[in-house]
C-alpha cells in the first residue's frame, strides 16, 4: 500500500483577494507503507536531540524568526537552529529515493477568472485534483515496475466538518467518475482520509514541503525548494513540470 499525505501551503484565498498575484498550493508526498516507520524513526529521533528537543507539532509557519504562535514548538531555537533543523527534515525525505513529491500551483488570479471556481472550496478542490491524479500516475508507473498491481490511499490534513465534507464528497466524485476529463483512479482504495495534522508525521512533513513550494512562487525565494527538486516525480528525461508539479489553471496561469 502507497499512502499520500496531503497538505496545503496557506489558507485558500477567498474571491476577495484576487488581484493581489498569490499562489496557494497543495503538495503531496508518497512512500510505501513499509517507510513510514523508518521515516516517523528519523524524525523522532532528529526532534529529541540535544541540539534541538523539539515537543509538540511541527508547521511550515513555525521556522518563520517573527512567528509568535504560542503552540510554536521549535520557538525555543535560534534561527540558525531552526534553519538547520528544517533543512535536516528535508534529508529526511530527500535521502529515501523512492519517496516522491507531487504538486500543484494555483495562480489565484487566474483561477477565480475560470466561471467554474467561486469560491475558496472550489480552489481547494481544482488545486486537490491534479495532485490526486499523479498520485494516480505514480502508482501506475510503480504497477509497471514490479509486475503487480500498486494500491493507493490519500491522507490529509482535517480542516473543518464543512470543508472535510465537501472534500470527501468531492473526492468520492473524483474516484467513481468516468468521464473523457477525469483519470481513471483505478489504484485507489477507499475514501480520502482525514486527520488532525498533529497526530501524522506524514501531514507535518508535507506541510514543510508545501510551505517551501509557496515560499519558492510567492516570495521567490528557492532556498528550501531547491532542496526538495530531486524526489519530485518526474519523466523519464528528468522532466519535473507536468510530471510531478501541476499548474493550474493550465492555459492561463501566470
């Protein structure tokens, strides 16, 4: 079984903040369920070292030097550390592989112009699709690989009972469809599940990697990103765009 632990980059912009050029993003990080524990091992391990003694939940947002959430569990490091520990994190990933990261970039602007996305649920779900669908791929391109069929199951991040339920609606919609502008997600198991962040290692490691991706498109700053380049899901050639990371909308993104 494959799992893809699903995190957003920021709240999905509201209709009200079109015309202010932002990028939301969802990305999505893949292993097989025999690394889970050897990553959520790592992990712990990296967090209780003397260096660091990191307790509580880890967010994108916490490394920030001017964060002042009272939850924030590394505020208690120096930036450097907090820099350290970051990109440490990211090794973590970077050294499995067959760990692979699928995205996808939503130009706000763009996005709210298309007649079909109305409003913030709407973006989530049009900039949820695409990531699902190379989930897709990626089990079909493992499939071929070892001669068996490769299952899948998506897990992320617990919002809110509304949104969840119009996650879950709309995924079940994704999955059973079959139509000429929909994949075929005959890989996939079960519903899309969802969980509070701080109970997965999964959805806090993907909330890095997705806080790296928007950082890397809102403030171009690829300091983190660039980092995370090699264990996307690419094309044969070494082709990252279109493979692993997704644009949307498509034709009119900017």
């Amino acid at each position: 079984m494959h799992l893809c632990f699903l995190d957003e980059s920021s709240t999905p912009p509201k209709p009200t903040n079109k015309g202010k050029g932002r990028y939301f993003v969802i990305a999505g990080l893949i292993m097989h369920e025999d690394q889970w524990h050897g990553v959520a091992a790592a992990m712990k391990a990296l967090l209780e070292h003397r260096d660091y003694r990191v307790h509580g939940e880890l967010k994108w947002r916490y490394f920030s030097p001017h964060n002042t959430d009272e939850e924030n569990s590394v505020a208690h490091l120096p930036e450097e550390r907090r820099n350290e520990l970051r990109t440490k994190l990211f090794e973590i990933i970077t050294a499995r592989k067959s760990i692979r990261i699928v995205a996808c970039v939503a130009s706000v602007d763009a996005a709210y112009e298309l007649g079909y996305v109305k409003d913030a649920d709407d973006l989530y779900v049009y900039t949820y699709k695409p990531v699902t669908e190379r989930f897709q791929y990626h089990l079909q391109d493992v499939s071929r690989a070892v001669g068996s069929k490769q299952l899948g199951i998506v897990v992320a991040d617990h919002r809110g009972k509304t949104q969840d339920d119009h996650l879950r609606r709309q995924h079940r919609g994704l999955v059973q469809e079959r139509g000429k502008f929909t994949s075929k997600y005959d890989n996939y198991v079960e519903t899309v599940f969802l969980t509070p962040s701080h109970h997965s290692v999964g959805i806090q490691l993907v909330d890095l990697v997705a806080g790296a991706i928007g950082r890397y498109y809102n403030a171009k700053d690829e300091t983190y990103a660039s980092r995370l380049w090699r264990s996307f899901r690419a094309s044969p050639s070494g082709k990252i765009e279109g493979y692993g990371l997704v644009k949307f909308p498509k034709d009119s993104w900017r």
